[in-house]
C-alpha cells in the first residue's frame, strides 16, 4: 500500500513520536479516559482540571515509553507493534468490556484453536484494519528528516518536556491522583497497550521463570469409608462452562429452561459462588484445597487436588473432557479427551454438543463397579462467543437467536435467546445423564458451572473480569443435585432444605470427598454441603 506523495509529511523524529503518543492517548486509551470521566464525575473546576489532566499525563507517558523502547527496537518497530497490539486490545475492551489483567491473559493462552477461531468476526478485522494496519503502513510510508545528531536531539527535548510535565503535574495534582486511583484500584487497567504489556509479564514470569515448588501430598493414606451393605458409589460431578444461576427456571427464571431437572427432581442451589471468572481459575481453583481468597495457582500446581486424593484412597477416578482441557487438575487421574472427528452428527469438526459426554459417561459405565468411582463430565455448556453452536438446530426453543460471534451486534433478545437455549440444552444433557444414572445402583450427580457470564449488562460481554469488580452475572452460577438416594424423601427434603444457604465452589472439596466416601485428613466435614444430611 503506497500513500500519494501528498500524504508524505517527512516528520521529525520528535513529531513523529508526539503524534503517535497523542494517537495512543486520544483513540486507543478512551475507554480508560471514559472510565475516569465516571470516576470523577467532575463538576467543579478542580475537578475538571484533573480529568483533563489525565490524557495529558498519559500522553507525557507515551512519548517517554515510545522513545525509550524505540531506542532499543527502532522507532518504526517500536510504533508498528505498539499501534497492532492496541487496536487488538481495543476491540477486545469496546466490543466485550474484556480487562487484560493476568488472569485474561493466562486465559487467552491456554485458548486452543478452534475457541480463537470463535471470536474472529467482520468487527474485529475491521478494528484490526482501520486502527492497526492503516496506521502502519503510514508510519513505514514516511520519511523521518533530519540527520541522526540533530534527531536525538530534538527527541531529547520532546522527552525533556514530558519530564517536566509529569513533574508539574504530579506535584500540583497527586492528592487527586492519589484518591482517584485508591478508590478506583483498577483504573489503570484499562491504559493500552501496557496495562497489558504489564499483565504479559507478570503471566511469563509466574508460569515460566519462577522454580517450581516441590510437590506436597496432603494427604498420604486417604482410605474409603466401608459402610455396611453399601454397594459401591458412583459419583458424577458435571462441570458446567458460562452457565449463569438467573438463566435457569429452577432458579426462579421466567422461561422454562430448566424442565428436564424439574421432573426429575434434582435440588437447585440458588445462591452459588464461583471461584473466578474464567475457567483458567475457576476449574483448578474449585478442585483445590485452597481457598478463593487464598488461591495461588502456583501452590495449587504443585500439591494435591481433591482427585488425586480420592485416587490414591483407591478409587476410581475418571475425566472426560468436551473442553479446551482440565487445566491441570486431570493429570495423574484417568482422562478421556473429545476427539470433534468422533461422530459428525455430534461433532462439527471444532466443537462437539455435550450430549456426547453421555455416551461417553455410558462406556466408563459398562464395567461393573469394584469400588467407589468418581467421574468428571467437562462440558463446553455455554462458551461464547458462539453461542449458537452449543445446541443442535431442533434445539432452538427460543427465537430468534444470533448466529454470529461479534455478539454486541446481536438484539439484545435475540442475544438472549441465544444464550437460554443453551441453558436448555444443558438441562437437557443433564437429564440423559440421570437417566443413565438411574440404572445405575448408588449413584449421584453434582452439577455446577465454573462461572458466569455477561450478557451486554452495563456493556459487557462474556467474562473474566477482575473478581474485585466483577459483576453478579459473571460469579453467581448454578448448583444442582441429583441422587438415587432421593428415594428417601426424608434425605431429599433434609437436601432441598440447603436450597437457600450460600455456598461457594470451596465447598467442592469436601463435598466430593463426602459424597465418594472418602476418609482424609483434610476433610473439614463444615464445608461438605451434605454432611448433616447424612444417617
């Protein structure tokens, strides 16, 4: 792509990088001015003076990191991979409301392919095209003037006066500064590119450059409990994906999305806590020992999950998967990955429905039990972008729905009903797996998702927002339960009493260990959910 000689404005080094800086300031980082005019709100002229201060000082920033990073890759590199990388981060943060925060990032990463396929859309490559390459092939279209001595220096004074700005700035207004970014911690999160840039190292740092931990067993002669005349348990935990507790008529929703675990009778837990919001968390933080409050992903790796212990007590211990992965937690247990050429009626060659799990869940099944067993079903549920290849055609109860995976173009309804008939059509899975249960002696269901998610809410979008300001819709989700033991309805009731009492994915731990019969050290019988109902 070539420029007509008129657009050649042959700029100094200087202007090259205050225009750049001021590009940066002004249309990347408006959903960060935006978020700070709320902040404020600024009606005095104090306050006005503060706002308008702030693209200031970023602008000051900008010309200070371009100019030290362009000293060390160039100035055009500097600005090409500046000016690509923010208008990627743009769409993400305009179209979803995404903050890139380390948690984003370990969750982008361990994306696979055909879940980044999912959010490729016209939306995103014209962002990608109008602020990324445009620009770019401006910036290696122009000549900079000048010769080599003469550019540093008036680079030099351009730096100088950034300086300088940042220190009056700094020096007139840090109490507002000071009180603004107290009270609105994650502000800075949104500053493109280098809250990511930031975000980028503490994920490369944490994953790839800290020593391991040595590996702590918790617990190194877990047993199973022999309860008299008890046959062995069977023990299905389903691990929902973006599932949200007010999208299910058990829940009290409006629409009926719920009617298969309605008629069979499974309790509904409607006050439900996740660990995280997105499943890069979620999943090994629900399996673990630890606490959402103290979950560290590092320590987590590097001992004991809930299933390992079950394991080593001698039980059988199962995890079939219809995700991206386990995340870790399936490592040293039995594990069945979806393969999307298993079946073309099920499968479409990226994704599979989860009613595969099922047939899945069957084959483990076919063999007699010879002790206690735990099975892990991961479903893909409700995973955006798309929607509308969670659920097969017949299974559109709610119309119309939105085929396409820019979502925030979608009617608000028809965005909805999208998203409800996924919810149906897990309650519908969720039925053919009791119904498979129920041929089976012992058994029982644990359903829950591993979080939430946004629907356009307050304009945003899917999940993985900070947990400190996520909102409701990304960290209330759904619990059910299922068991042959409901037979008794005196256990059913004692269970559905539980209905309202808040709980949280820490009870997972126990809960499981509990329901598998498991004798361990670090049982805490408080936070098993069923214990008091239990002879």
């Amino acid at each position: 792509m070539k420029f007509p000689r008129s657009l050649n404005l042959n700029p100094s080094l200087a202007n090259f990088v205050f225009i750049t800086s001021v590009l940066i300031t002004l249309v990347f980082n408006f959903p960060f001015i935006s978020n700070v005019y709320h902040a404020v709100s600024p009606t005095t002229v104090g306050q006005w003076i503060f706002f308008l201060s702030v693209p200031l000082l970023l602008t000051f920033f900008n010309i200070i990191a371009l100019s030290l990073l362009g000293a060390i890759l160039l100035p055009r590199l500097t600005v090409a991979v500046t000016l690509l990388v923010s208008s990627l981060l743009l769409y993400g943060t305009v179209a979803y409301g995404v903050i890139f925060d380390k948690s984003m990032i370990q969750n982008v990463m361990e994306t696979n392919t055909g879940e980044a396929f999912a959010y490729l859309n016209s939306t995103l490559l014209l962002f990608f095209f109008l602020l990324g390459l445009v620009p770019v092939v401006a910036v290696f279209n122009q000549e900079i003037n000048g010769k080599l001595v003469a550019r540093v220096k008036h680079l030099l004074k351009l730096n100088v006066l950034a300086v300088v700005g940042i220190i009056v700035i700094a020096a007139g207004l840090y109490k507002d500064y000071a009180a603004v970014g107290r009270n609105n911690k994650d502000l800075a999160k949104y500053i493109i590119p280098y809250a990511f840039y930031d975000s980028g190292y503490k994920y490369l740092r944490d994953t790839y450059f800290y020593p391991p931990l040595p590996y702590k067993v918790l617990d190194k002669t877990p047993s199973i409990i022999n309860r008299k005349n008890a046959l062995p348990s069977t023990t299905v935990l389903v691990v929902g994906e973006t599932a949200r507790a007010d999208k299910f008529a058990s829940n009290g929703y409006s629409r009926n999305t719920t009617p298969f675990m309605n008629d069979i009778g499974a309790v509904s837990f409607n006050d439900v806590t996740s660990c995280g919001t997105a499943t890069a968390v979620s999943v090994p933080c629900m399996f673990s020992r630890l606490s959402r409050q103290s979950y560290d992903v590092r320590i987590a790796e590097s001992q004991d999950n809930v299933l390992d212990i079950i394991h080593r007590a001698g039980a059988d211990v199962t995890w079939i998967d219809n995700n991206s992965s386990c995340k870790g937690v399936c490592k040293r247990v039995e594990t069945i990955a979806f393969d999307p050429s298993r079946d073309p009626s099920l499968c479409d060659g990226d994704f599979c429905y989860d009613v595969l799990l099922n047939e899945l869940l069957k084959d483990v099944l076919s063999s007699p039990a010879t002790t206690n067993r735990v099975i892990v079903l991961h479903m893909i549920g409700s995973h955006g972008p798309t929607y509308y290849r969670r659920y097969p055609a017949e299974f559109a109860k709610f119309s119309p729905d939105c085929p396409r995976s820019d979502i925030q173009n979608c009617d608000s309804q028809a965005l909805i009903n999208t998203y409800d008939n996924t919810i149906a059509y897990t309650d519908y899975v969720l039925g053919e797996i009791v119904n498979t249960l129920k041929n089976v002696p012992n058994a029982s269901m644990l359903y829950l998702s591993d979080h939430g998610e946004s629907l356009g809410e307050k304009g945003l979008y899917l999940h993985g927002f900070p947990y400190q300001i996520a909102p409701q819709e990304q960290t209330h989700i759904p619990m059910l339960f299922w068991t042959s033991k409901f037979e008794d309805s005196g256990y059913r009731n004692c269970i559905k009493n539980l209905a309202n009492h808040p709980y949280s994915q820490d009870n997972l731990f126990d809960t499981l260990l509990g329901l598998s019969s498991v004798k361990s050290i670090t049982y805490q019988p408080t936070m098993d959910i069923f214990k008091q109902c239990e002879a």
